[in-house]
C-alpha cells in the first residue's frame, strides 16, 4: 500500500482486523491512531533502519 496516507492505511487494517507494524513514528500519536480502535500498532525505533535489522526485530516478535 505504498503511497497510502496514514489515515487510509489505519482505515484499512482496522477494516480488515490487521495490526500495524511500521518504522513511521507518526502512528505513535495515539491522538491521532488510538489504540482503542484498531487491533494493534507496532511502531519500530530501531537503528540503523535497514531490512536486516527490521527482520531481526520481526523475528524476535513474531515466532
């Protein structure tokens, strides 16, 4: 869904029950993307931000 404005892409995961995981630290503004309304957002802070840090990150969280 690249090029999406955040407010669509929240739009759609919360439509089709998906938790967000993303490195865009706007969705940490849970004014913006309460928590109370979606099934989850996983905002990354990780450094340096490439694939094989993220896919480390990813599989400690995800079995």
């Amino acid at each position: 869904m690249g090029g999406t404005s955040d407010e669509d892409l929240f739009a759609v995961c919360i439509d089709e029950d998906r938790i967000l995981m993303t490195m865009d630290i706007d969705f940490a503004d849970i004014r913006a993307y309460p928590p109370s309304v979606s099934p989850g957002i996983l905002v990354f802070r990780i450094q340096p931000q490439d694939n094989k840090r993220l896919l480390y990150f990813l599989g400690r969280i995800v079995p």
